[in-house]
C-alpha cells in the first residue's frame, strides 16, 4: 500500500512528530506508515485523513496485485 503522507504533511507544514501528536501516535509510527513499512489501523487511518480534511482513499492507495 502507498500513501501520500508526507506530501500531505509537507503542505501543512508538519513534521512526524507535530503530526504523531495530533493523532496519538509516534514519531515512529508516522515515519514507518511514511515508508510503507507499516500499515496504520483503521482508527489511526481516519484520525490522520481528518487532520487533514481528506479521504483515507485519498492519503492510502491500495491496488490489487
């Protein structure tokens, strides 16, 4: 699965921890979702996207392999 995280935090001016913060996770965690290392909970998922005022869709692409 990919993501457009660090885009998206980029344009709000976040960095991991700012946003691990907002949503309750950590640094880490933010880092690894970033690399594709870890996919996030459906909770953490919805909390990132309202961060954001988007979609999960929007922030997690998934295709069918």
């Amino acid at each position: 699965m990919e993501n457009r995280l660090k885009e998206y935090r980029a344009r709000n001016n976040l960095n991991q921890s700012d946003l691990g913060k907002l949503v309750g996770a950590s640094r880490q965690t933010i880092s690894l979702i970033e690399r594709g290392d870890y996919s996030p909970s459906v909770i953490l998922a919805l909390k990132i996207a309202r961060v954001f005022s988007t979609t999960v869709e929007e922030l997690f692409l998934y295709e069918e392999e």
